[in-house]
C-alpha cells in the first residue's frame, strides 16, 4: 500500500488535486447568490452579494460556461441599448443568449449608454448619436423630454432580449465635469426621466457613474430631496480603488440605497480562467434588497414633499400590434444585415409594426429583417419611384409616421395625430428628440417651430395641410 501511494504518478495527481482545492479555496467567497428559477427568465439582477465582471462584448457562451465553472464571477454587465455605446453590433447578445445565462444562474446587469452630458468631450461618438441638452429653458425640459424618450427606448430593446418586469436596468452617464451647472443639471433632469420612464414602464431604474461625477450628483439630489426629480433604485459606482465593497465615503456616504448597491473597483485589464482570457472591468455587488415583478404605476419622486407636478392634458394611451414600442429615441434607417451590419433592432420593429397598421404589409412582426419584410420594401420603393432596394430611409420614415389624415392642429390640440407629428419631429432632428405625449409642451412646440423655420414654412399659422404634405414628403 505504501509502494502504491508513493507511486510518481500517485503523487502527481495527489498534487494536482491538491493545487486545484487551494485555488478554489482562495477564490473570494459568494455571500449571497438567490436567483429566482421558474419556467420564465428570472427578475435581474435580483439578491446577490460576490463579484461580477463587464466587458464591452457580451462573450460567447462556451467563454461564459468555463467563467461560470472557473471564475470568482457570478454577475456580468451587457450593454443592451444605447446609441453611444463601443459596442453597437452585439455579436452573440439576442434573448436566446440572455434566456440561457439567467437559466445556468448568471446575474445580468442591463446597461443603456445613450445620450451623454453636455461637457463630456469623449462623445458624441458617431454621427447619429448626440449629447443630453443643456438648454436651461422650463427646467431643463429638452433633456427631460431625451431622458423620457431614452427610457422607452431601453425598456424596449429589454424586452426583446427577454428582460423581465421587476429587473434592473442601469444608464451608464460616463464621468463629466461636476463643477459645469448647466452640464451637472442637464444631466441631473435626464437621468431623472429616463428613471421616471423606466419605473412608468414596470421595470427597476439603475444609474451607472464615476464617483466624482454622476454619483456626487445623484447623491446631492437624494440629501436635498429637490422637486421632480426621481431618483434610481439602484446605484453603480465606480470608484478604482481595488476595494471589493460598494462604498466611497470621499463622494457619496453610504446611508442610501443600501441593498442596491454595485461597485466598479478595478478597470479595464485581462482575466483568464479555464484558458479563457476577457478584458474586463471588476465589480463587486451587494444587493440584498428581494423584489418582484411590479404593476406598471407612475414613478415616484425623491422626495414625499416635493411640490405638485404641472397638470397636464390627459391624452388616451395608445396600442401597437399588441404592444410594440413605436414611440422611440430615434428612428434609424435599416436595410438587409450583412456580415458587418445589424439593423437597429427597436428601429425595425416599430417599421414592421406601422407597416402592418399603415400599409399592405402583411408580414411577420419582428426585431428583424425578415425576407417577408425585405420583399415588401422593395416593392413600395418600386411602385412609389425609388430605386429598387431594402433601404427604409428617413425619409421614408418621415412619410410613414405623417401617413394619414391631414387636421387642422394647434398648441391645445391632443390625440394620436400629435404623436405622429411628434415621432416625425424625431426624425427630422435625430439630435433634438420629441417626446410622443400626444399634446404639444414648450419643449413639443420649440422642436415643430424649428422644423417649420428650417423647411421654408411660415411659424405663425395652425399646423395643417401645407405642413402634413411637407412632414409626408419627408422634408427634414
């Protein structure tokens, strides 16, 4: 027996178990990790306390299955919506990808990178992208009306991927100078609507910042308790301290949002578990706080004593193909995927949708170019003169969202005709978004007198049929 155990190859595999108990002993220790489990996907990211990664790239899954078995990680950041994002085209990012995270236990935290302050310099980051407007007029109401526009949008392309009710879903507002009022207040007012949607809407709000910007600033709201801000339920700080908690006592205290707390310690570096190497940032989580699904209510504000909101026009709510999002942040032009491009998937889900209520369309509704939806594009660009393609442009989204009935509108008129004005606004200037309430607001009426102004058509008459045919020929 002894000859037997101190055999060379006895030993080597006393060892090599050995070693590989030591390393998951010296892995950190998951204090909490509750994800709910039922027939549906999970609320996310729900009750967890341990480390989690993000990467701009959500991985291939045979790269999260080794991590899964391999790394101290049981969370990790996917970069679900958002115009100003690095990584746009999402290569294995599609419900199908998120259903089987959620099922093998992953945590996911949904991030929306959109519309950024003012006085960041690093962005606009494309052509098509734009920045949270500063304009101070009506309390800062032109970035209320992005931020609003903004969170239709993320719960939107959360829901496509699968995201259920009662999750989690955090903007990430990168670093910006705090000490620019008109930057830091702008900010402030989008990120408070685009909470307010995201709740409106049944879903939880997170915001993501650095320390010494958005974090100071949302912790200023939260001490001073100002009128008609909405604060987030949930925090994301980061703070590259290399501390694996969730507090930076030298700009936020830690008296709020306990329970709802991440922490971004460590920036951009490799990781490797299993043979697999990922540029990642670490996080630690500590969230504690159970919730669950929620009926869609009106978002609360920070603060109980807040003064009344302005009474506005009560306009009836209005549903598409069974409940698709058409009211989006910006309108993009689509055509068929290639190897390098994927149609914006909120984009063609509203065009399939209007499609279908405004034309003969009658094919599927879906996030996707479908052939059915392929085939139709080329035949109405044939029959209505255009060169033959799968190209829906904005101006032919200018002329579906305008299609209709030509009334008579003024600054008191509401209803589903004011929405489709306001959505067509949107297209028109991609960089100044209207919100599709259905009644027209300071912020509404500046955007229709510009456009007016800039297509040659006079600004102190009724809107009507002159300006129909001009928003139905696409005029921008």
């Amino acid at each position: 027996m002894l000859r037997q155990l101190c055999h060379p190859r006895v030993v080597i595999l006393a060892i090599t178990a050995l070693a590989l108990l030591a390393a998951l002993l010296a892995l950190p220790k998951v204090l909490n990790d509750r994800a709910r489990t039922t027939g549906a996907n999970p609320i996310t990211p729900g009750v967890f306390t341990g480390l989690g990664f993000d990467q701009c790239q959500a991985p291939r899954q045979s790269h999260m299955d080794t991590w899964l078995a391999k790394s101290p990680f049981r969370a990790v950041g996917i970069y679900i919506s958002g115009d100003s994002r690095a990584c746009r085209t999402q290569t294995y990012l599609n419900a199908t990808w998120v259903a089987t995270q959620l099922s093998k236990g992953w945590h996911l935290l949904p991030i929306t990178l959109g519309p950024q302050a003012s006085c960041q310099g690093r962005f606009p980051r494309y052509k098509d992208d734009f920045k949270i407007s500063a304009k101070a007029a009506s309390d800062y109401a032109a970035a209320r009306a992005q931020g609003t526009a903004e969170g239709t949008k993320t719960v939107t392309d959360a829901k496509a991927l699968g995201l259920v009710e009662g999750s989690t879903l955090y903007y990430d507002l990168e670093g910006f100078t705090y000490t620019k009022t008109a930057c830091r207040e702008s900010a402030l007012r989008f990120v408070s609507a685009w909470s307010a949607r995201v709740k409106q809407l049944g879903f939880r709000a997170g915001l993501y910042s650095s320390a010494g910007s958005g974090m100071k600033m949302i912790e200023a709201a939260r001490v001073s308790t100002p009128a008609n801000i909405t604060l987030p339920d949930a925090i994301w700080l980061a703070r590259y301290d290399g501390k694996a908690n969730t507090s930076a006592t030298d700009y936020i205290s830690d008296a709020g949002w306990q329970g709802n707390r991440v922490k971004q310690f460590q920036g951009g570096h490799n990781e490797t578990y299993g043979g697999v190497t990922i540029n990642i940032d670490r996080n630690y989580l500590d969230l504690t706080a159970v919730v669950s699904a929620p009926a869609a209510t009106a978002a609360t504000t920070a603060s109980s004593s807040a003064a009344p909101a302005k009474t506005v026009p009560s306009v009836a709510a209005e549903t598409h193909c069974g409940g698709v999002e058409v009211n989006l942040s910006a309108y993009y032009p689509v055509r068929k995927p290639t190897a390098t491009y994927t149609p914006d998937r909120a984009s063609t889900l509203a065009l399939s949708c209007l499609l279908r209520e405004r034309t003969t369309y009658r094919g599927p509704v879906s996030a996707t170019m479908t052939p059915s939806l392929q085939s139709f594009i080329r035949t109405w660009r044939k029959h209505h003169g255009y060169a033959v393609s799968t190209v829906w442009n904005y101006k032919l989204w200018m002329w579906l969202l305008a299609k209709g009935s030509r009334p008579t509108l003024k600054a008191t008129t509401t209803g589903a005709r004011v929405r489709d004005v306001q959505r067509a606004l949107t297209v028109a200037n991609p960089k100044r978004p209207v919100a599709a309430t259905g009644y027209f607001d300071k912020a509404g009426l500046a955007a229709l007198r510009a456009w007016r102004a800039k297509v040659g058509l006079g600004t102190g008459t009724p809107f009507s049929v002159k300006e129909w045919k001009a928003l139905q020929a696409g005029r921008r």
